[in-house]
C-alpha cells in the first residue's frame, strides 16, 4: 500500500485554524525556516482576526500567506508557460456561502476577490478578465507581477524542458505543483475552509486547477468539519478528497483516520505525490495528511500553542524551534 503521511491529531479548541503551505517536493528545497515562518504568520493572522467574524478571519489568514512572496499563491505565484501569473482562489463557510474566482491576474490577493463573490454575487465561481476588471472596480490592490524568485524559476524550468524537448511538457507540468496555501477555520462552532494558489509551474494559460472549486480545493459542513487539499489539482477535482474526508468525519470516524483514509483512497485512484490535505472537526481537532514529499503546515487555537512544522514522508517532523534557530537550512 502506497505510503501516507499523518499528522495528529491537534486538540486546538475553538477558535481554531489550521493552515498548510502546499503539498509537494519539498526536499532540497532552500529557506524551509523561512517558508515555516510564512505559514506561522497565517495562522497567526487568521487567529488575531476572529473578532471581525468568520470569513473575514479565514481571508486574514489566506492574504497573510498570499502576501509572503515564498508560497505559491498572490505575490509568490508560479508562472504560466507564458511567463504570466495566473491565480485561482476560493473559500466557503458552513452556510453554503462559497465564491471563487479563476485564472486572475489583477488582484495582490485573489482570497479577498473571492469573499466578495461568496458575499455579493449570485453565482460562485467567476474567472478570467471579467473577474480582473471586477477586481480593479472594487479598488481592491494590484498584483505587483512576477517576483524575482517566480521568474528565475520559471526561466530555470523553460531551460529544462528546452534540454529535454518539446514532448517532454505534458509530463512535467504535473510535477510543478507545490507551495499553495489553505486555511481551515473554527470560530464559535462555525467551520470555513480556503484555497489560493498560482497553480502548476508552466501550466497552459487559462487552465484552472481545484483551487477555486467548492467541494474540490476545499469543503466544509456545519457541525462536521472542514478540509483544504493541495496538491495535482485536475485530480483533485475528480477526486474530490475534500468531501470524502468530511463525509468520513460525519460518520463518526477521528479527524486523524478520516485525513488518512481519504488520501489512501487518493493514492489508489491517482497514485502517489498527487494529495495533501488539512481537515478540523467541529470540536478543534486537526489533522493533516498527505501522499507527497512535504508539507508546511501551522494551527493554533484556543487549548493549544501556536505551532508551525515540515510534515515529512519519512514521517520525520522537524520542530518549529528547530528551523527557528537555523533559518534557511533544509531540514531534509
Ligand atoms: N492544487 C493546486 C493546483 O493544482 C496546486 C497545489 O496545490 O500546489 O492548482
């Protein structure tokens, strides 16, 4: 049976948040301290935000990650095959309330235009120009562009597939996944969960992955639970990981079984280093899982320490107080 990495479960209390910053090939990656401290920072924020209610502090948390320019989502977003950033977003609370928008490149912080969608429009997903424009209407703050980090990637990977031939493209496009953000929220018995991302490394421009898709990136119940996924999203949104694991939770079945049990059923359908995932019950218990190298993941909550960690397939966890002391090393 393919290997499954499980963190949990976290007794985090209510409030509550999980966050990750993306499933994949972690290993060999530089500055892990650095990309620990940006999933702290969006725990922190999503916690500091609870007063202003649930899906304001379930956005604080995703712009802060959005904001951190090493994740793969608002300013730290990979490049398209073009060399353009491309953003997908989306979020839900356990009111049904759900806005995503797609393939954007107006907005610094897509989350912030999808929360409008969930809040103001009849619809749920909004994509592409249309969306851009919606964006700039409603004075929300500009993308910056590619960041330095995101276009020598984008020209180092250019290089590689040139080396290896034009064919080679379809295949490798799959491995350029990684470092997205989500959040999983607890605030006073109610659930939400979010996604962003900048999607797959050299993606075809106007290819939208599950990030945006209610019940694909993300998936909440009321009185249930909550779950965001990272990871290959066009298998993501077959799958539906989200929906299965919280389907589980409903059945009775702990936070931490349901997360494995979903990303067993994962392996079996798409294979490994496809899926990892964050799932909070409706009593503030986390667990994350994933069938990949590595995921940054930071909760907080109410009954327990703030706490950021590298979830590793060998099932080694490096401490936040470890990468603290030696930032910029890889604990791989
Ligand atoms: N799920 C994202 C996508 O396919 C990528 C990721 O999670 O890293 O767009």
């Amino acid at each position: 049976m393919a290997e499954v990495t499980v963190h949990g479960p976290l007794r985090l209390g209510d409030p509550a948040i999980i966050v990750h910053g993306g499933a994949g090939g972690w290993r060999g990656v530089s500055g892990t301290g650095e990309v620990l401290e940006a999933v702290r920072s969006g725990a922190r924020a999503g916690m500091a935000s609870t007063g202003r209610g649930l899906l304001e502090a379930l956005v604080e948390a995703v712009a802060a990650l959005e904001d951190s320019g090493v994740l793969n989502a608002g300013v730290g977003s990979v490049l398209t095959y073009d060399g353009r950033v491309e953003m997908d977003a989306g979020l839900m609370t356990d009111s049904m309330e759900a806005g995503g928008v797609a393939a954007v490149t107006y907005p610094r912080n897509p989350i912030r235009l999808a929360a409008y969608v969930a809040r103001e429009l009849p619809h749920v997903l909004i994509a592409g120009p249309a969306a851009d424009r919606l964006a700039e209407r409603l004075g929300l703050e500009k993308h910056p562009g590619p960041s330095r980090r995101a276009l020598e990637r984008w020209r180092m990977l250019r290089e590689e597939l040139a080396r290896g031939g034009g064919s080679s493209w379809a295949r490798a496009v799959h491995r350029l996944y990684g470092d997205t953000v989500g959040a999983v929220l607890l605030s006073r018995g109610r659930l939400a969960a979010a996604a962003s991302t900048g999607g797959i490394a050299l993606k075809h421009p106007g290819r939208v992955g599950d990030s945006p898709v209610p019940g694909a990136g993300f998936y909440v119940e009321k009185g249930v639970g909550g779950c965001a996924a990272t990871g290959i999203g066009e298998t993501i949104i077959l799958g539906r990981p989200c929906v299965y694991a919280v389907e589980l939770l409903a059945q009775g079945v702990p936070v931490e079984e349901a997360a494995r049990a979903a990303v067993a059923r994962h392996t079996r359908l798409f294979g490994p280093d496809t899926l990892g995932l964050i799932l909070l019950d409706h009593s503030g218990a986390a667990a994350a899982a994933m069938n990949t190298q590595g995921m940054p993941i930071a909760a907080e909550g109410e009954r327990s320490e703030p706490l950021a960690l590298m979830l590793w397939r060998s099932g080694g966890e490096r401490k936040d107080k470890e990468s603290r002391r030696d930032p910029g090393s890889d604990p791989g």
